[in-house]
C-alpha cells in the first residue's frame, strides 16, 4: 500500500508543470508542439493516423524537462481525441530515436530533483500505454535508457537496420526507472530481462527482433525513415478494422495479462458486452452479409 501511495503521489506532482493545460484548437496545440514535439494528422487513406514526433537534434532527442512537459500536454490530447484510429511514435532527427535521458541537464539538478523527474517520465510512459488506440513505435537509430523505456510503453516496437536499442543505466550505477524493470520483463520474461539491464547490453534490431523485443527488423533505406514507412504499412492495415473493437480488445489484453486467467477471462467477458450494442458490429454483418467492405463509424 505504501508502495502505491507512493506511486499516485509521484504521478500528481506539479513540480514539471504542462505548457498549458486547456486547448481550444489542434492548430493551436501544433503551434505549441512543432519544435521538439510535433503533431501531424495524417490524411486521405491514412486519415485516423496520428504521428507523433521528436526534434531535439542538439541533444540527440534526450528526455529532457521541456520535452516532458510536451509529452504530458501531447498525451492529454490524444487521449480526448474520439476520431483517432492508431499513433506512430517517432524522431525526426537522424540516426538517433531517443538517447534517454538529458545528463547535461540531470547534472544540473537537485538530488531532491532526480527522483520527481524520473517519476514524471514513468508517469507519461504509463500514459502512453494506456492510449485507448494502437500505438507504434518506429525507431531509427539510438533507443537507449528512457527511450527504450517509452518505446515499451508502446503497442508495437518496428526497427530499422541502424536502431541501436538497450538499457544501459547500470553502467551509471542506476537502473531503468521509467518502467524498464517494470515492462521489459513483460515482455521477455524475467530471465532474459535481467540479462540485458544486469549487463547493460546494447542490441541490433535483429538481435531485438530474435528476443521479441521489436516486431520488426527492417533494412534502412537512402531516406533513413525505413522502420517508419513500415510503421505506416502496419498502421494501414489496422486502420479498416472496428475501432471500439480495437480499443477494447487493447484492454482486454493490458488488463489481462496482468491477472489470473479466471479473472482475465472476466475481463475479456466484460470487454466484450462493450461491442454488442454497437451499431458498427451491426454494420460488419450487414457487409459480411453484402459481401463488401464495412464501413465503421466507431459508434
């Protein structure tokens, strides 16, 4: 209980406060976003598509007080936002995803100061994977320490050739405390986690693919946005699917893997009567029925 409490104590701190908190506009909230953290609806066949991405290139897109404080403002309209059918994170600086977290600036905080930050940022990442819609995480060079962390925050995880990814925080005699110790387990199972924040390794997104911890590994092309195009492609072929569907089958899962199986199965179950009265399951039968593509309104 003391654990927890301490957890919802962290996750309300104002010590890092959001750039604004109300929005009128999504054309104000880019205007605010568009330097290191820039927002782009996407259109025509994609349209449903939000893509989320990073542009610190100084500083090698590292988490830093400004840059959190954009991801907080960023998840608060995403989560708001009824009409999005799937996110794509990534970095549009080259070469590097996100090198964890700003040391120039860690070194000019507090010692009192560390462990809110940290808290922030396992807050916001939390955030990120419970987005209501599927997340992907397209990855392009470095992900090291918290940008790992925030890409396992993420639904999928897709590589290119040039990704570099690892939890080195040991090696600085700290750990992965964003949800690295948290989620990678999760992921891997706790064996195969351990060795790789006990030792510090860095891997190759191939090395990543054949541990599951990216689903994945593609070649870089002469643009170096590879594991982003792929992104796309995935994001494409979710998108024609019934979108509460989609939300509830997410919760289906993150909420039960966490549980018993009798208890998951409850979930599931619950999860399931959300669809029933929906007028798009209506509509899938209606276009089974027609032989034609449904068309899903997310009602």
């Amino acid at each position: 209980m003391m654990m927890l409490q301490s957890f919802r104590r962290c996750t309300s701190l104002r010590h890092i406060p959001a750039v604004v908190n109300h929005f009128s506009t999504s054309k104000y909230v880019n205007s605010l976003l568009e330097n290191e953290l820039k927002l782009d609806y996407l259109d025509g066949k994609q349209e449903g598509i939000l893509v989320m991405s990073i542009n610190r290139p100084a500083a090698k897109n590292s988490l830093s007080i400004n840059l959190m404080r954009l991801f907080e403002d960023a998840m608060e309209l995403i989560t708001r936002d009824h009409k999005l059918r799937a996110v794509i994170l990534r970095s549009i600086v080259p070469g590097v995803f996100c090198a964890g977290a700003d040391l120039k600036e860690r070194r000019t905080m507090k010692e009192s100061d560390v462990p809110l930050f940290v808290g922030k940022a396992r807050m916001l990442f939390h955030q990120l994977s419970e987005v209501p819609v599927p997340t992907i995480c397209a990855i392009e060079g470095a992900a090291l320490g918290g940008g790992l962390e925030m890409s396992l925050a993420c639904d999928f995880r897709i590589a290119s050739a040039t990704a570099k990814l690892g939890l080195p925080e040991t090696k600085l005699a700290i750990i992965p405390g964003a949800g690295g110790t948290v989620r990678l387990p999760r992921l891997l199972g706790p064996s195969k986690a351990k060795e790789l924040i006990y030792t510090g390794r860095v891997l190759t997104s191939s090395e990543a693919e054949n541990i599951g911890l990216v689903n994945y590994s593609v070649e870089q092309n002469e643009t170096g946005d590879a594991a982003y195009l792929r992104s796309l492609k995935l994001a494409e072929e979710i998108l024609p699917q019934g979108p509460i569907a989609l939300k509830v089958a997410k919760q289906s899962i993150n909420k039960g893997i966490e549980v018993d199986i009798y208890s998951a199965l409850a979930i599931e179950e619950l999860c399931y009567s959300k669809v029933i009265p929906t007028k798009d399951r209506i509509e899938g039968l209606t276009a089974f029925k027609e032989k034609r593509k449904p068309v899903y309104q997310g009602e």
